[in-house]
C-alpha cells in the first residue's frame, strides 16, 4: 500500500531555488486515538473537526546544495529556533523513500501559529500537515503529475509520519483516520474527509471556544502518553471501546442527535484521561480548575438545557463544543461564568471548517 505514494520523479532532478507556502488549520478529535505502532500506524480509528482559525502557516525555502546530509533550519514566529530541527529531520528520515529531492535541498522552515505556542491547541498537526503540503507543492513543481484528490492523500499520508494527528488536517470538515470494516475507504495511512451527505447540517456550523486553564508546556508529552500504552492493562478494551463509539458517532453526526453527540463526545474525552491516570506510571494532565470548569457548564446545561458540551485533548484545556443556534447565550457563559477559569483569563472562539 505504502508504494502508492512513491514519487514519480526521477532521480536525476535540475533543482534551483524557491520557496512555497501553504497554510493548515489544527483539529480537535471527537474519537480520540491513544497509543500507536510503529511508523504511526493507529491502535484505533479517530475522527476530529478541523478548525478554522486555529491554524499554522509555513514556508517553505529551498535552495540546492553540496553533501548528502538533510539541511533544516527552523524559524519560529521570526526566531531561529533549531530546538525544533531534530523532529524534521526524523520526519525526513521516514519520508525520504516517498520524496525523492530532501538531501539534494537545503531548507529553511519559517512557520507561524495563529495561537500561542503550548497553548494546548494541536500546532503539531498543523504543523506538520502544513509542512506536508508544502514538499507536495515541489513535487508538483518539479513535475509530478497528481490530481487533487492524489496530491490531498500523499499530504496525509506524509504528514501522518510527521505527526499521527497532522494527518487529519489536511482536510477540512469533519477527518477519519484509522483503518476499519464500517468505513469504505477507512485506512491506518491517511486519513479520508466524511461527506458533506453524511454529516446533519447542524453540525456544519459548530462552535468550539478553546479555554486556556493552562499555557505551559505539557508535564508528559503526547509521544511519552502513546508509548504508555503498549503495556497497559486496560489498552485492548479501550481499542475496542473507541471504535465502537466512532461507529455511534457516524449514525449521530447522520441524525443530528445533539444530545447523543454530546455524551458520546465528553465520554470519549474522559476516557482518553482515564487512561493516562490508569497508566503505569500514571500521570494527570488535567489542573483543578479543569475539572471546576466542567462543573460549571454539567450545571449550566442542566439549568438552561443548552447544547453545550466539551472535548479534551491530552492535556488540560478545554474545547467547548455547541451549535451556532445556541451561540448568543453560550458565549455570554463563556464570557461572564467561564472565562474565571482560564490562564491569564484567555480563551480562544473558534468554529469548525467546512
């Protein structure tokens, strides 16, 4: 499978300078994956919304060179910063069968975060899907013949091996990405986009206000929490557990059913958590007030009856998930009762894209 995305270029490339740029939004997943095997290869299916302005934009410059070494240097927000060079260059070293040019080019990455660096929002999968497109944008100018559709699936595929979560964005709308007997065209390689056919309209103009309880860097890093994983006791259950619940899911984002998309969606955050807890070691990566903060909106939605729901990621923020319906009340919540809750008091309005 993976030969499909071998480079139809010839070895014996005339390389000159340039430059592209390509711009990749982060996604939060509804359906969370947590652990992995090698080459990023899911234990299970996810599915994540991508966001739309929650998003990095890179570029991407090249110019021939002398040796057989990979060249990267990194420019982050105007600042060198080559702390970030090894993680490329371990992406080059998995890519590097798949892009025929990387040790004939030297390359500077200049990339920007529309959203604080470590603020919990996925600048990985942005990142990297950004990046991805951005060596596809080459491949095409040194002549590779794809078609959207076959440029879209080689820029998953490649980022996937960048960052697993990377490979969803580089769709918008609502990503699958994990090979299962319930999606046509599902795989472990790359992820596939759901149809507009499939998915309520409701859903097409969803909400997510990201809360800041926590700015800093994580105590145990995602890598760190995939690889806990491996030996857990509870890990095939989970496996189990996750792609059932997408199956549900794929019935619900069909129907509409908020109420039914909510549970489903903050039982899926709390077991993500669950399992970090259960880990050995075990660790937490949730703070106080992100535990007040959930409180707080289980006893906003039972008072007002409001479709107001969260998701977490492997860390302590929060995704407040809700319809555009119910956007005027929800936000002035947010603003009046939620905000407390937050770093600094910072939190991030976002919405989904489609």
């Amino acid at each position: 499978m993976e030969n499909q995305f071998v480079s139809p270029l010839s070895d014996n490339l005339i390389l000159t300078a340039g430059s592209v740029q390509s711009q990749s939004p982060s996604n939060i997943a509804l359906i969370k994956y947590w652990g992995k095997r090698d080459q990023q290869i899911p234990t299970n299916s996810s599915i994540s919304f991508t966001l739309t302005n929650s998003y990095t934009e890179t570029e991407l410059k090249y110019e021939p060179k002398f040796g057989n070494d990979f060249d990267v240097k990194v420019f982050l927000e105007g600042e060198y910063t080559q702390s970030f060079a090894p993680k490329i260059l371990k992406f080059f070293e998995r890519i590097e069968a798949y892009v025929p040019f990387l040790r004939a080019l030297s390359f500077e990455v200049h990339t920007h975060n529309s959203f604080p660096h470590s603020s919990g929002i996925a600048s990985s999968a942005s990142g990297m899907s950004a990046l991805a497109n951005c060596l596809i944008k080459i491949e095409r100018e040194l002549g590779a013949q794809y078609s959207e559709k076959e440029a879209h699936r080689k820029a998953s595929f490649l980022a996937r091996l960048g960052s697993g979560s990377a490979c969803r964005s580089t769709y918008k709308g609502l990503v699958e990405w994990g090979k299962n007997d319930f999606m046509i065209g599902s795989s472990d390689l790359y992820a596939i986009r759901l149809d507009d056919n499939q998915i309520h309209e409701v859903f097409k103009t969803f909400r997510d206000t990201i809360l800041l309880i926590h700015e800093g860097q994580k105590s145990v890093s995602s890598t760190v929490g995939h690889n806990l994983m491996n030996n857990h006791p509870y890990a095939e259950k989970r496996f189990e557990v996750a792609n059932d619940n997408l199956k549900k899911l794929l019935s619900i984002l069909k129907s509409g059913d908020l109420k039914a998309f909510g549970e489903l969606v903050e039982h899926e955050a709390l077991t993500l958590h669950a399992m970090m807890m259960t880990s050995q070691p075990a660790f937490i990566l949730m703070k106080p007030n992100t535990v007040a903060a959930i409180e707080k909106l289980w006893q906003y939605r039972k008072e007002t009856g409001k479709h107001l729901y969260f998701t977490l990621d492997a860390g302590a923020n929060i995704h407040l998930l809700y319809p555009e319906q119910d956007a005027a009340a929800i936000e002035e919540f947010i603003e009046n009762e939620l905000k407390q809750y937050c770093e600094k008091g910072n939190y991030i309005k976002d919405k989904v894209s489609f």
